[in-house]
C-alpha cells in the first residue's frame, strides 16, 4: 500500500489501483473536507504474494500499529495533516 499526493501530480506505481471512492460513493480524499490541504490517496496492490488487506486505519496523535507509510513512492511526505 501507498499514499500519492494529488496536488503534486504524483503517477500511480505499476501494479498499483487507486482507491478514489469510497464503498458508499463518496471521495477517498483522505484531507476531503480539510481546508487547504492537499488530495492524498492510498494505492493498493494485489496480488497472491502478500496477504489481504483487512484493515485501514489512519490516526492522529496515537501510537499506530502496523505499517506506517511515511513517504510516497515520489519521496514527498505522506503526512496527511495540514501544512
């Protein structure tokens, strides 16, 4: 999994789906809603050769558990907060 900046153009990776929408229908901006901040998204991959994910979850101010994704695959930072 990886999170792109849209505001910053950033490509989808190769073998990668961008997750736009969510189940309901509505934006998979995770700033959606935030004033000034820029459209961060997550990219999945799949695949037989990585379990399945189950689970998202996106904190603030916690101890996260799992897999932190820190920078997109462009090298900016995934932070979602605003800037």
């Amino acid at each position: 999994m990886v999170v792109l900046n849209a505001n910053e153009n950033e490509s989808v990776p190769v073998g990668f789906l961008l997750v736009d929408k969510t189940v309901g229908g509505l934006p998979a901006d995770l700033n959606h809603g935030s004033f000034n901040a820029p459209c961060m998204y997550i990219c999945i991959r799949r695949g037989k050769d990585k379990p399945p994910i189950v689970r998202v979850d996106v904190v603030q101010g916690e101890q996260a558990k799992g897999e932190v994704i820190r920078r997109t695959p462009h090298s900016r930072s995934a932070n979602i907060n605003n800037r």
